[in-house]
C-alpha cells in the first residue's frame, strides 16, 4: 500500500506540474497570481513527499521537469513584480491636487433629522382580539402613530 500511495503522490505532484505550466503559458489572462498559488503548493507537496520518504516514486526525468517548472515560475513572478514596481512612479499627483471630497462626499437629505425624532416620540397601539378556540391562527396588528 505504501508503494501505490507514494506513486499516487507522485502522480499528483505531476499534474500540478502540468496545471503549473497552463498557469505560466495563461499568466496573462490569469494573472501571476495563479502562478504563485500552483507554485506554492507544488512546493508544499514536494517537501511533504520528501518528509515521507517516498522521492524514490519519483522518475528522474519527472524531478528535472518539475525543477525546471517551478524554476520558470519563479522567474516570471519575478520580473512581473519588477515591471509592476518599475511603473509605480507613474502617478500624477496634480489631478489629486484638484479633489475636492468636502464637496463629493456631503450629501443633502432633506427630512433626514425630522424624521430621526420622531422615531423616538412614536407610540405603538396594540390592538386587542379576541381569542377562541375555534382559530387555528392568531394575528395581532400594530400600529404606529
């Protein structure tokens, strides 16, 4: 059993393998963020096979391919964050300058604070009804004045 679960172990590591290198050959549509989870688990799952021992169901060729794999994943994270930290001084801090939240932000209701006080002057009537044993429901019926 020992064998078959390693080799199950192996297997699966080699299709996050594969789901890897459709993140790396998609990053654009899917971001690298994709990149980084699949990449981050792989690794997870290596270091947990090696903990059990069971590196040995590994084929050598599969060991380079995913070496190789995860090698290229980390390389295009890595020069997105650079392109992505090579534009952050793109900012224009003159159209900040023109914000005016005082004027965007505030909001007018009419009514507002009329309303608000007379929620606490309101009284509910209870209207009382008669019970029998002849209904099988009971409804009550508030009022607020």
């Amino acid at each position: 059993m020992a064998d078959s679960n390693g080799l199950y172990k192996a297997f699966m590591i080699f299709m996050l393998v594969k789901l890897l290198n459709l993140a790396k050959k998609n990053w654009k549509e899917l971001g690298s963020e994709a990149i980084h989870v699949v990449s981050a688990k792989l690794t997870r799952r290596l270091r947990k096979f090696a903990l059990l021992g069971q590196t040995d169901c590994l084929q050598p060729s599969w060991r380079q391919y995913i070496q190789i794999s995860i090698t290229e994943a980390h390389e295009i994270v890595k020069q997105h964050w650079e392109s992505l930290v090579a534009h952050q001084g793109n900012i224009k801090i003159t159209a900040i300058a023109t914000l005016k939240p005082e004027l965007d932000l505030d909001m007018k209701l009419v009514g507002l604070d009329d309303f608000l006080v007379r929620i606490s002057s309101r009284k509910c009537r209870h209207l009382q009804i008669p019970l029998s044993s002849s209904r099988c429901t009971v409804v009550i019926n508030s009022q607020w004045t």
